[in-house]
C-alpha cells in the first residue's frame, strides 16, 4: 500500500487542518509469492473512494460528532521499528535469517512464513533496526506535537512483543548520550521552545496502569485514580491525578526520572526490565491566540474600547498522550510464575480489550467495547475519536518469535483503517478575562481613592482657613477687651486717689478723738494692776502643788528599786532556762554524732556489698536497708540494727527535723537515714504522715547537693510504689521537681533514681494526663543522652509502664486518639532500642512497642516511624514467649499493619 502522502502528518498536511481534507487509504496485506498472488497495490486516491471517510461512526472510541461541530478527518499512522538482534538471539539463531524482511525506500516489509513464502505489508513507515531516535521522533511523533501545539489532541502509542524496544523508542531520557533521547523527551523540548512562558502553560500528568488499576507515578500514594467521562462531548479526565506545571525541559526529566523509579518492572526470560504496567504521560498546552477574534464579535464595527477589554481571550488547548503499552508476552517463553504471571494475564487482557477496540473500528462495527479495559477507556479519544494518532509498532528479528511479530503486525494493519475526527480544541478564556477586568477595577479603585483624597485634602484646606478666620476673630476681640481692660483700670486708680483723699480727712478727725481715748486707757491701766497682784496669789498656790507633786515622784522611785529587785530574779530564772538549752543542745549534738556515725557505716557497709561480686544489689536504694541491717547489729544484745534503733528511741519527727539543719553533712546523713527507713513498707506511711514526703520534695527544690538529689530521689522512689503515695506526689508538684533535678544532674545514679521515681509514678492509670502535662515523659527522654545502661534501663521501664496504662484505658474506652508517647516524640527513641543488647532495656521496649501497636490509631505513626519492622522481628526473634506470641496477635489482627505488609510483599 502506497502512503498517504510524502508529508507524513496523519492523513493530512498540517495546514490543510482546517481546509479541505485529503483522501485516506486503507492497509491491506500483500501475499508476495509471485507463484500464488500478485501484488495487490491500490492507490490513494482508488482507495479513499472505495472506502470513504468516517465522520460520525457510533461506535468509535470517542463517540460521534454534532453537525454543527467542524472537524477535519485523519486516519490512524502507523510505523514498524525493527530492533536489532540481541546478544542472546545472535548466538541462539545464528544459522537462521531474520524472519522479516524491511523495504523502507517502499514503506513495506515481509513477513517469512517459512524458507520459500512471505506474506508482504505496507504501512506509513518503515525504520530499520539502524534508524535513530531522532529519525523516529521526526516521522512518528513530530507531526503529533505540532498538531497539538496548534490545538488539537494528539497520541503517540507504542506496541509490541515485550522485549522489542518500547520503552526505549518512548521514554529513553538520554542522559549519556543526547542522541538516545527517545520521544516524550524531544516532544517536550519542542513544545517548551514554541510555547511563551508569559501567555502559554505546559502541565504534565505521569501515570501507570497496573493490574486494571490506575495509578500516579508522580505521587505513588494516589494509587486509585477514577476514569471520568463527560457525557455530553465524551471527553476522558483524570480528576484525582497530580497535575505539574513544566517550566523547563530540566523539570520535566527529573519528573520522569521520579515516575520511571516507580514504575512496576520485573526480569523475566525475554527481557531482563520488562515492564509490568502500562505508562501514560499526559501534557496538557494551553496557548493563547493573538489577532483573531470570534465572528459574530469581529462583525460590530461599532463596539467600544470598554466592550474590547470585556471580550474574553481566545485559548486553544491541546493535549498530548503518550503512552507505553507493556510488552505482550507468551507465558512458555516469559517463563513467568506467581505474581509475575497475575501481570501477565493482566497485560495481555488488557491489549486483547484493545485490540477488539481496534477491530470493531475497522470493521465499522456498531458496538466498540470500550469498557472491557481501562486501556481502552483511556484511548477513546486516540482511536476514532478527535486526536490525531501516530502508533510506533515495535518488533524483533528472531524467528522464533515469528508468532508474536506476525500478530504485532496485523494490530498494526488494523489500526490503519482506523479514522478520526480531528477537532480544534479552542475556547474563550473566561479566567483571563476576569484577571483583566480586576486589574481594570483595582485601577478605578485606586483613582476612587486618589479622587477622595483630594476631596478630604479640600476639605481639610477650607477647615484650616475657617480656623484661622475664627483665630484672627478671637484675636481682635483679646486686643479690644484688653483696650477696654486699660480703660477700667485707669477709672479705678483714679478712684483709688479719692479715696485716699478721704481717707486722709478722716485720719486727721481720729487724731483728735484719739487723745480723748488716751484718757479712758489710763483708768484701764489701774484697773489691769489690780488683776496682776490677784494673779501673783494664784502663783503662790500653784508652787505649793509643785512641791506635793516632787513627795509624791520619790515615793514612785521606792516602788521602782521594788521592782528592779523583781526584774533580777525573772533574769535568774532565764539564766536557769539558758541553762536547760545548752543541755538539750548537747543532747541534739551527741544524738547528731550517733546519726554521721550510722550514716558512715551503713555507707561502708553499701560499698562493701557493691564491690563484694557481680551479684546485682536488689533493687539499689529501694531495699538498701535490707543490705545494711545485717552488718549494723547492736554490740550489746544483737537483737535490732542501729538504723531502726534510733527510729526508735529518737523518733521519726527528730530525724525528720534534722533534713533542715545547717550544716550540709547532717542532712546528706539525714537523707540517707530517711531512705533506708522508707526502703521498707511498714515505715513508707509513718514517714508520709509525719512530712517525709513534703521534706524531701522540698530538699529537691531548695538544695544544689548532688548527693542529697541522689538519695532523696530514691528515697521518692520508694514510696511512690505506693498508688496512695503516687497521687500525693504528684498533688504536691512532685513531677516538676524531678523533671528539674534530672535537668540538672550529671551523675547517672542521680538519674537512675529520678527515673526510677519517675517510672513508678507512669504506672498509676488515673496520673497518665498530669504526669505528661507537667513534663514527665520529656524528662524521661531528657534523660536518655546520659547513654548509662542503667539510667536507660529505668526510661525504658517507664515508658513500657505509661504505654501498657494507655494501652489499658483504649481497651476501656477512656482513651481516644493518638499516644501521647507518640505526640511527645518517644517514637524514634523506642525504634533505635529495641533491638539493645542489654536486656532489661530491649525487653521493656519490646513490651511498649506491643502495648502501643495494639490501638489502631497509632499504627500508621508507628509504620512511618519504622517501628512495624521492630514488631515483626520481636514476633519471630523474642527471647520471651509470651512477647513474641502477643507481637504476632497484633501484627496479624491490625489491618493497617495487614494492608503495609501486602504493600511491601511481606508473607505474614
């Protein structure tokens, strides 16, 4: 069969797109035996009559046109690419021909059926095992490309035998050499250097179908993504699949690089990378049409500047499809088996699904089973639909796979006669429009705004000249009152002078009458001497007063020696009283040598034992009482240790009492003391009763001696293993006082003890929110970086006893949501110790991790946090039964955990 034309655009030349259309032909084959057949050879022109053109079919992949829609006819392309032999296929036939034989100068090859006969095929074009990418690019896919960037749909298919070069012809990136770039590398290298990143956008969706499941190489998580189909055009969308704008060609290859690494593969005999999906790339350009306008707008002459700017600009979007069919195989030859074999079945429905498809549409069929496959779903608008459509068919030279090259080429023969309807996908861009309009109306916002400042500027203009016309009013009323002012003044000094004439008249008449006053005063004066001896007979009497008073002062100083006498006897009995003190202070003072000295040998008695063998010391300060009482035997009866018989002749309130003495030894000695005492529960209540516990919080807050933290720390310890005890602790802020001692401390005993302390308490189901809300679980991870085994073994025990009370509250169902281990960030910790080599610490994580698997909320935490590896090797490797049995419980009865394993292929 003749081509369809020297320029190879589908059926058509690129700019008779949207003129008049060209007759298509029809592949047939051609028997080449000149003994049985002649060559049958039809021309173009013969054969588009016979035929006809198929503009509406009913059963085409992408559903029939409307009469008003135009569109421009275009059959399916279809080229042949020959592989060259392989290493293996040239030792294996090296006595036998290749079974096909290439004629590109006729675009033709022949097909050997055995050493004499050959059957003959034409097709669009033929490429010869030594044709390179870009001579494949330009002849397959380039006409592809530029109809889309004109606006039209377009698809690049490759198909064939598994193992003949797809994948290669497609989606080679080409990173060691340029030339070996395939076709969706160079298809985007010319859509980016003809589009305009300021008016145009290329985005892009990478896909695979797998198992009849389409998934999203660009987010693997989107594993299941739906098919819609809009019912009145028939269009085919992806709604759920990741859509990436490409700036340049550098993130479109590393897009690729990413969906390849995801993409399913497997080694099977007839290719050592078969793929096991199909792969789709989608891009999507969107250009935008300068200088051309819509008719019925281009016809009103009259339209203003206003009504321009408001008609939408015309986009045209054209999508580009790509895809990598997976290689059709024979299961004898695959050697394929197990899951590898369920892919295979998969693939090969899947093609059969198409190639139905592409029967029913060369055959006119009126049924198309579009939906016996997603594949032939996806391909509505490729095969009889409204994109232009070039097929790469890909087969090898060996003859012993003359059955699939045979079968490969006879899908090629029928996509032939496979027609489309090609139609211009351009449309009003309403987006654009709208951002044109807002920019439009932000500006006559902003003049609004300019306009209104004017206006508030005149404004404030005329109020500024009303308020100096008011000051300049004021002014000249100020300067008339204080005319006025003047004039009152001068009035009232004139009449200030009057009256200082009349009053100096009147001052020279009081003279006169003065001297007749003078007269009556000397009377006055007789009369005065008279009252002055009357007031000297009072003095006298008053001085006789005097001296009773003075008779009666000495007869007060009499009663004050009285009681000056009284005063030195209180004093004597003072002195008694010192007396009496100095006494009870030695007593204090021998019972204080009697305690250093039960101290220091109950401390010599501890190292004795620490350094007596490997044994482990039960339980260090919790039972070191137990360790000392039997060295500290009485000398006299041996009957009671000395620690319980100062208990008991002293008194607990007097030990107790001496936590707050001066001097630094006596508490570090106290301390101790107080902490064998509690080592043993019949004292734990005694001491709590009597203040223990808020002293030696107390101790913890006030004191920056190492030793007396150490020792008060495990003397807490020991009395929160009491659940009474615990509540009381944690009342009187015992959590934030340990938190802050094991902040500060260095020494890791120190920590042992407060993590120990600490533990106990996580153990206590009704504290679990307080003990957390005031800092307990970071003070527990705080403490972690000491790295001392013992200190990591009590962190370890505390959080498997804070996982097993939330583990127990979610059983109830007082507990929702996550683990507030889990929120507190203890996570990473407990997955990189639970494998440690010491034992207490591995076994108390192994027991957290089963507490924390066992509520379904904090399974998917735990899979992205590592620890569902941790869980499957403690249920196949635990040392303990019982952990091991209840970490398979867990694993197999979570479906979270369930669903993981399956993804990963794990056989559980």
């Amino acid at each position: 069969m003749a081509s369809g034309g020297g320029n190879y655009r589908n059926g058509t030349h690129r700019n008779s797109l949207k003129g008049t259309t060209t007759a298509t032909d029809r592949p047939h084959s051609v028997n080449s035996n000149p003994s049985k057949h002649a060559l049958k050879n039809k021309s173009l022109s013969s054969l588009g009559a016979s035929s006809g053109l198929r503009k509406s079919s009913p059963g085409s992949l992408g559903g029939g046109t409307t009469k008003d829609e135009a569109g421009v006819p275009g059959r399916v392309r279809v080229a042949v690419r020959l592989r060259p032999r392989n290493a293996e296929e040239s030792v294996a036939d090296a006595d036998f021909a290749d079974c096909v034989e290439l004629q590109p100068e006729l675009k033709r090859l022949k097909l050997r059926k055995n050493n004499w006969d050959t059957d003959t095929y034409e097709f669009d074009e033929i490429l010869t095992e030594f044709a390179s990418q870009k001579r494949v690019y330009e002849v397959v896919a380039k006409p592809v490309v530029e109809s889309v960037l004109d606006g039209y749909n377009g698809t690049v298919m490759a198909y064939g035998q598994t193992g003949t070069g797809k994948t290669y012809t497609l989606g080679r990136l080409g990173e060691e050499d340029a030339a070996d770039r395939g076709i969706m590398v160079r298809a985007m290298e010319d859509i980016l250097a003809d589009v305009l990143p300021e008016d145009d956008s290329v985005s892009v969706s990478y896909l695979q179908l797998y198992m009849e499941t389409l998934q999203d190489l660009l987010d693997p998580v989107n594993d299941n993504i739906s098919i819609v189909e809009d019912p009145k055009s028939g269009d085919v969308s992806l709604p759920g699949a990741t859509l990436v704008e490409i700036r340049d060609q550098q993130s479109f290859l590393e897009l690729l690089r990413l969906g390849e690494a995801h993409r399913y593969a497997a080694n099977t005999k007839l290719n050592a990378e078969s793929s096991r999906s199909h792969a789709i790339l989608m891009v999507h350009v969107k250009r935008s049409v300068k200088g051309r306008e819509p008719a019925h707008l281009s016809e009103n002459s009259n339209s203003t500047n206003m009504a321009k700017s408001r008609r939408p600009p015309l986009v045209r979007k054209g999508k580009l499809v790509v895809v990598d069919l997976a290689g059709s195989e024979r299961i004898d030859k695959s050697g394929s088996e197990g899951h590898s074999l369920e892919e295979a079945k998969s693939i090969n429905l899947s093609l059969s699904a198409l190639g139905k498809c592409i029967n029913a549409l060369a055959e006119n069929s009126a049924h198309v089973p579009v939906r016996d496959s997603k594949l032939t779903r996806l391909l509505q608008d490729s095969f009889g639909g409204t994109a232009r459509t070039s097929l790469v068919i890909t087969i090898g030279p060996s003859p012993r796979h003359r059955g699939e090259t045979a079968s490969t080429i006879m899908f090629g023969q029928r996509a032939m006669k496979v027609e489309n309807m090609l139609k211009l996908k351009e449309e009003f861009d309403y987006k654009s429009l709208a951002r044109r309009l807002g920019i439009q109306l932000d500006k006559l916002i902003m003049d609004h705004e300019r306009k209104q400042k004017a206006f508030e500027y005149e404004i404030e203009r005329i109020t500024t000249d009303a308020q100096n016309q008011i000051s300049e009013a004021e002014r000249n009323y100020a300067d008339a009152l204080e005319k006025e002012r003047l004039k009152y003044q001068e009035n009232y000094m004139e009449s200030i002078k009057k009256l200082e004439e009349k009053w100096m008249m009147n001052q020279q008449k009081q003279d006169g009458e003065r001297k007749e006053h003078m007269v009556s005063t000397a009377e006055k004066v007789v009369e005065l001497k008279k009252l002055l001896s009357k007031e000297t007979s009072l003095r006298k009497a008053a001085e006789e007063e005097v001296n009773n008073l003075k008779s009666q002062l000495a007869q007060l100083k009499m009663s004050e020696e009285s009681a000056n006498s009284e005063i030195l006897k209180l004093r004597k009995m003072l002195e008694d009283e010192a007396y009496k003190r100095e006494k009870l202070e030695g007593e204090i003072s021998m019972l204080q040598t009697q305690l250093l000295q039960i101290s220091f040998e109950a401390d010599e008695t501890r190292r004795k034992l620490d350094g007596g063998g490997p044994g482990k010391v039960p339980g260090g300060l919790d039972s070191l009482i137990s360790q000392v009482s039997p060295q500290l035997k009485d000398s006299g009866n041996g009957e009671k240790a000395s620690i319980a018989k100062l208990f008991e002749h002293v008194g607990l309130q007097k030990i107790l009492s001496l936590l707050e003495a001066e001097d630094a030894d006596v508490r570090i000695h106290a301390v101790k003391v107080v902490a064998n005492l509690a080592a043993e529960e019949t004292n734990q209540q005694k001491i709590v009763e009597a203040g223990g516990l808020m002293s030696l919080l107390m101790l913890l807050a006030s004191s920056e001696d190492e030793t007396i933290h150490r020792v008060a720390a495990g003397a807490i310890a020991n009395l929160a293993m009491n659940e009474t005890n615990q509540e009381l602790i944690m009342s009187q802020g015992g959590i934030s006082l340990l938190s802050m001692t094991a902040a500060n401390a260095e020494d890791p005993q120190t920590l042992r003890m407060v993590a120990g302390a600490i533990a106990n308490l996580c153990g206590n189901d009704k504290l679990q929110t307080k003990l957390r809300g005031e800092g307990g679980i970071k003070a527990l991870l705080g403490m972690v970086k000491c790295g001392h085994p013992d200190v990591l073994a009590q962190v370890a025990r505390g959080i498997a006893n804070f996982a097993k009370c939330e583990s127990r509250a979610a059983n109830q169902g007082s507990k929702t949501g996550r683990s507030l281990l889990i929120e507190d960030g203890a996570l990473p910790w407990i997955v990189q110790n639970a494998n440690n080599d010491a034992s207490p610490i591995r076994r108390h994580i192994e027991l957290a991790l089963c507490h924390l698997a066992q509520h379904e909320v904090n399974a998917k935490d735990m899979i992205s946090g590592g620890a569902l590896w941790e869980m499957v090797r403690i249920s196949q490797d635990c040392s303990r039964e019982d952990i091991r049995t209840l970490a398979h419980r867990i694993l197999t009865s979570s479906p979270t955990f369930l669903a993981e394993l399956r993804r990963l292929r794990i056989e559980y």
